[in-house]
C-alpha cells in the first residue's frame, strides 16, 4: 500500500489551455512547505506526466508534495505541442501559479527532465515562489541547441541555485560542453554526474530513487 494519496485536477494557462495535472501528497507529516514541480521530456518524442510517476511519488512517499502535469497537447491537455518548447514555458508558469494558490505554498522547486529542462530554466525566474532549479539531463548538446538552444541564456542567468544532474554517457550532451556551459552561469550551479549512464537510462525506473535522493539532498541546501 502507498504513502501518499493522488488527486487529479486541471490548470489553466493565460491563453486558454487546460492543461491535465496530478498532485502527489504524502498520507502522513509533510516535512517541508516547498513543493516540487515536475516538467516532463519532450512532447512531440513521447514526453508526458506518466515518465515521472515514480520520481513524484518516491517524493510523495519521503514527505514532499509533488505535482506533474502534462504539457500542451499531451494527454488529456488541449492544445498543439510546439517544436522548440516556448509555448510550453508558458504552461510551467501556469502551473506553479496553480500551485502557489491551490496548495497553499509560497516556495516551488521546479524539476525539468531531458527536454523539460530547457523548459522549465526558461520559466525559473518568470516565478517569484521558484527557489531552486534541478534539470535531470539538460540537452545542451550541438544538435539539441538547434531546437532549445535559445532556453540556454534564461537558466544560466538566472541567480537562483540548481543542480544539473547527468550520465556520463549522455549522448545529447558531453561533461566538457556541461561543464563549459556553467562555467559563465550565474549564482550557484552544481553538478552531479552518473558514471556510464546514457540519457535515457537515467530516465527510466531504475533510477528515480537515485533522482529523489538527489532532489532532497538539493532541497536541504536551499
């Protein structure tokens, strides 16, 4: 049997678009006010709410709230996924302003998973309650940059803190480019690399429990 309890709702973005949300709750104390909002892979290679289940309740289940959504035109929320992922930096904000007024917290940890990352860094300092940001495989790579190289300047100039996790073996991106990308960022950047871990192994199951570690050891540094 869980720890934690599963509520289903919707939040609505500024210009119209229902977007499909699910809040994990612990069952018992919550240990912390901060909730931890979780942006899913890319649309439009099959990135949706579902991939980030066992990360959400693992956290559930450790005592945080956390929430997962679907982007624009994913699942049962309406509207047409875009291509570079600017139209979805609109759905996070929405989101954690949902948040904000419906789960009573006034500090938001946002959480981005491969594509989600670009996405999520994009809308870190467009939110006030926004006080960390963790990116689980950010594609700064070559090729990933044709289509999110412009996310690249909001996470990096942003003073908040984050951790940027990644396999060794990402493919999308090389520990030297990570490495170079931070080393112009601002405020406080940490990096936590998985020896011999490709970009969509450390997506899968085998390895939420390790990304919930990270998030909470990261959440009690803030």
């Amino acid at each position: 049997m869980s720890n934690y309890a599963l509520e289903s709702c919707t939040a609505k973005t500024p210009d119209g678009v229902n977007l499909r949300t699910r809040v994990f709750k612990p069952k018992e104390g919550i240990k912390d006010n901060i909730v931890i909002v979780l942006v899913h892979p890319y649309s439009i290679l099959g990135g949706c709410q579902a991939l980030l289940k066992g990360i959400a309740s693992g956290l559930a289940e450790k005592g945080f709230k956390a929430v997962t959504f679907d982007m624009r035109g994913v699942g049962r929320s309406i509207g047409r996924a875009s291509f570079t992922g600017f139209a979805e930096v609109k759905d996070v904000i929405a989101v954690c302003n949902w948040v904000s007024q419906n789960l009573s917290s006034d500090k938001i940890l946002l959480v981005g998973s491969s594509a989600g990352a670009p996405i999520a860094g994009s809308a870190v300092d467009q939110i006030e309650q926004v006080v960390g940001y963790v990116s689980l495989g950010y594609p700064f790579g070559m090729i990933a940059s044709i289509l999110f190289g412009r996310h690249h300047k909001g996470i990096l100039q942003s003073p908040k803190p984050k951790l940027f996790v990644m396999g060794t073996r990402d493919g999308f991106t090389s520990v030297k480019q990570l490495k170079k990308k931070l080393n112009s960022a601002a405020g406080r950047n940490e990096v936590h690399l998985i020896e011999g871990v490709s970009h969509f192994e450390m997506e899968g199951p085998a390895y939420d429990a390790q990304m919930v570690n990270l998030i909470l050891e990261f959440i009690a540094s803030l």
